[in-house]
C-alpha cells in the first residue's frame, strides 16, 4: 500500500512540474487599443495603374487615396499632414528597368506635368509636391484631380512619383513609403482588337491591281491595337498586309474618331499619307453590341492606290 501511495505522488509531484515549466511568463503590460504606432499609407498600393475616362475639356477624376489606420482615440482626433514629396528618380529606374531591344532602349514614362492638373482643398500643391491635410476624426482623403484633357498630350506615357512621410501624429508610413503609378487615359473603344475579316489590295496604277503577296484576305491577321487620341479618337496601331505580311507602311499615324451617338466612324485619316479618308458610301461603323468595327477606307487613289474593304476588327481585351 504504501509503495502505491508513493507511486502516485511521484507522478503527482512530475505533473506539477510539467505544467509548472510550460507556463508562460504573464502579460504585463496594457493589452488595449490605446497603444501602437499609427500608421499612414496609400489604398491601391505602392505600384496601381490609373487608367482614366477620357474627358473634354476640364474634368474630376479619382486617382489615389490616403489613409491614417489610428492606434487611439486621441491621434484620431487629433489633425495630420500627409506630405508626399516628387521622386523622378522612381520613374528613371521604371524606365532603365523596363528598357526594351538590342542595344536596350529605356521605356519613355515621364511625370504628369502640374500643369494639366489641379488639386482639391485639403490637398496642398507645395515646390516639392503635396501636403494632404485630414481634418480631425479624418481617417483618409482622395488624391483627384481636375484633369485639362485639351492639354492632355496621348502621344506620352506619364507616371506619378512621390515618397510619403507623415507629420503632426505619433505615426510611421508603412512599407508603402512610396507610390510609382502609372496615369493614363482610356476611351471607351480603347483596347486590343483581332481581326475578323477585310481585304486589302494593292494597285499599280488606277484600276490595275497589283496582285502581289500583300494584297488579299486580311482575316487572321496579328491583333491591332486602338489606342485613345481624344475622348472618341483613336490611333490603328499594328496594321498589317495581307496574310500577314508585314506591318502597312507610310501611313502611320492611322486615326479613326467616332459619333458616339450615332457610332458612324466619322474619320480615318493619317498625318503621312494625307490622302487616307473613308470610302465614299461604304459602311463605316462601331456595334457597341459586339464592341465591333466595320471599316472602308483607301488613300492614294489617283497613282498607286491602296485600298482596304471590309475590315472588320472585334475587342478582344485591355491594352
């Protein structure tokens, strides 16, 4: 009996022992709201891509937003300044990063210029960049903008480039300290587009054909592309021959622009070959159904004449 006795307050004594060396130390301190760094960052990240509504003449567009996450009821009560400072030298690495060929050459982004844009009250336009200011109990402020789309140059590529830091809270900017976005402007019919069906023909002289390897059935050819030029203009990027033959020379840039009521394409023009316009009668036209383009169009008709019927290019996604 008194073997057992002793038995059992062995393994009494070992499991008191056990749970003894597995407790944790306790919590001293103060586990409660009240406490922690606030923090300050941008909502879409380090990296998005706007790509905005195209407009006429000046209009609102959103771009980013700014937010104060509080660690206590106190610094949320309190007002902050959000002081985003110019970084050029992000895009110059974007750029070098992004460098394309043999030898490489650097992508072409460049800074929205201030003067396309202004600002609303609580964002502070200053030599270096911007001050947003969050009023007390203000948790987070739009970046918009009043974009001048009649400035608005579509032939460049822009960024915004700013650092973050943050004043008057106990905060820190989180790993986001920075924000390298892309800013571009996108039509409705922008987009990448693959080809359906067309012809294209090519003449020696009027009425003789040339009947070379570069006319004939466009249908199947490499995707093009409609690139915004203006709120219903656009540029015809990646046009090629017949059975792909080749990008179409000596005409680039191609631009189409349309009556968004109507949805006739009103223009096909080029600024080098300057005789390029619709063919007279034919249809010319955008089916917002099937997000679809029917395009005639010829130039150079009084010599070698260059002729393309029937084009018909579908959306097929985003550029």
């Amino acid at each position: 009996m008194k073997n057992h006795l002793l038995k059992y307050a062995g393994i009494a004594l070992l499991l008191a022992l056990t749970v003894t060396g597995c407790r944790k130390d306790a919590f001293e301190g103060e586990e409660t709201l009240e406490n922690g760094a606030t923090r300050v960052k941008i909502s879409e990240g380090t990296n998005p891509s706007f790509f905005l509504e195209a407009g006429s003449g000046i209009q609102k567009r959103k771009l980013f937003t700014v937010t104060k996450a509080a660690a206590s009821q106190a610094v949320n009560n309190a007002a902050a300044t959000i002081t985003l400072t110019y970084a050029p030298d992000l895009i110059a690495k974007y750029n070098t990063d992004h460098a394309t060929g043999t030898p490489a050459v650097p992508d072409t982004y460049e800074m929205l210029p201030e003067a396309l844009y202004t600002t609303f009250p609580g964002v502070t336009r200053t030599s270096t960049g911007y001050t947003i200011n969050l009023a007390p109990g203000e948790f987070a402020k739009s970046f918009d903008i009043n974009l001048n789309f009649a400035a608005f140059d579509f032939s460049k590529k822009y960024m915004l480039a700013f650092r973050i830091a943050a004043t008057g809270i106990d905060g820190e900017v989180t790993v986001q300290n920075q924000l390298l976005a892309i800013v571009g402007v996108k039509n409705a019919y922008d987009g990448v587009y693959s080809v359906a069906a067309g012809t294209v023909t090519r003449y020696t002289a009027p009425g003789v054909p040339a009947g070379d390897a570069l006319s004939g059935n466009m249908a199947g050819n490499p995707d093009v592309r409609l690139a915004t030029t203006g709120a219903t203009s656009l540029r015809i990027e990646g046009l090629n021959w017949a059975a792909a033959g080749g990008g179409v020379g000596g005409v680039d840039p191609i631009t189409l622009t349309i009556n968004p009521t109507t949805n006739q394409v009103t223009s096909i023009s080029s600024t080098v070959a300057t005789s390029m316009k619709i063919v007279p009668g034919a249809v010319n036209k955008y089916d917002p159904a099937t997000k679809t383009f029917t395009l005639n169009f010829d130039w150079n008709q009084t010599a070698n004449k260059r002729e393309i019927l029937g084009l018909v290019i579908t959306y097929k996604g985003s550029r």
